[in-house]
C-alpha cells in the first residue's frame, strides 16, 4: 500500500498500487480513472502491451496516443525538446493539458505518430501521479471506448467489450458519476506559436 501526500492540501491517500503496478510491469492492460475520463493504459515503453492497447480500441497505426508522465523531469526522458513557453505553459495550466512534442524518444513506434511526434499529459490528480512515481515510466492513457463509439463520462458508461479485455480494472473512483471531459490538447507550430488543436 502506498501512502501518497499531497503538498498542497497536506492531504494523505491510500491508494492499493501493487496490483497495478504488478499487471504494467508484466504487460498487461489497465483500466483507471485518469484526471480527465477513464482510460486504458499500460507501460507506454513496452511495445507489445501498446499494440494490445491499441487492437482492443480498434485503432489504425496512425491514430495518436496520449500518454502521461508524472513530472516535466520524466517527461523530458521521452519529449527531450519542449519549447520553454511550452514548459511555462505546463507549469501554470489549470486545465488538465496535452501537448503534442515533435519527436518522442526511448519509446517504441507503436506509442508515437507516424511522423514520431508523441502527445503527453501531466496529470493533475493525485492517484495518476502517484501511480506514475510508483510505476517509474509513463503510461499510456487512451480513452475507454471501442472505435468510433462515444467515450465514456464515468465508470458505469464503459462497455463491457472493454472490460473484458482488460487485466487488472482499479477499484478508485467506480462510484463516480461525474461527467468528465478529455483533455486541452496543445502543441507548438513551425511558426513556434502555441497552437489549441482541441479547447
């Protein structure tokens, strides 16, 4: 059991990460409540879980991941070239963000774009940074639906073509029936303007 404090709100949580933390480093998928919708992950550094990932979602090769790191210090080890508005823009955004860098590294084809481009999100909730501090590596965060159907607001909205795909499904936030909403999603153009791709 990891306990997990928050410096801002000096609030303690336990969160039950082992179980996690054991289906990631095996390979395995994971079904969790990300700071924005519930996603399916896995260990973003293992191609073989990511391609997993990505025929349970009946994506295309050229469908973009998003994936998330724990800090801008994990993050550089896999987006080493973030333009310093982009860095401020992490620093001081209330919104949960992505952003999408032009080349990813130390990661496998299967999670960045075609063109190795890779969209990354710091999460703003204390169960996601946990786990990433826990786990060590990003995560892959990919919405929880199947192909072109809606993604789901809460936890009861998830099918079970989904669910029964997956390894290990986190207990945290089932109960939830807030409606969530994806991501800001960002990146910087040629031009080196900050460019809103989804608001």
């Amino acid at each position: 059991m990891l306990t997990f404090t928050n410096q801002r709100t000096r609030m303690v949580q336990n969160y039950a990460l082992e179980p996690v933390i054991s289906t990631l480093e095996t390979g395995g998928l994971i079904l969790y409540p990300t700071d924005t919708i519930w996603g399916i992950g896995c260990d973003a550094t293992n191609a073989g879980a990511v391609r997993q990932v990505r025929k349970l979602r009946q994506l295309s090769p050229d469908q973009p991941l998003i994936l998330l790191a724990a800090s801008i210090e994990m993050l550089k080890q896999y987006a080493p070239h973030i333009h310093p508005r982009v860095e401020t823009l992490l620093l001081f955004h209330t919104r949960p963000l992505t952003v999408i860098y032009e080349q990813g590294k130390n990661l496998p084809p299967e999670a960045l774009s075609p063109d190795g481009s890779v969209a990354f999100r710091i999460p703003q909730n204390d169960f996601c940074i946990a786990l990433l501090e826990e786990f060590g590596r990003p995560i892959v965060a990919t919405s929880a639906n199947v192909g072109t159907t809606p993604h789901p607001h809460h936890f009861g909205e998830i099918s079970s073509a989904v669910i029964e795909g997956i390894d290990f499904v986190v207990k945290h936030r089932q109960m939830d029936k807030e409606m969530a909403e994806p991501s800001v999603i960002a990146r910087i153009s040629e031009e080196e303007e900050l460019v809103f791709l989804r608001e």
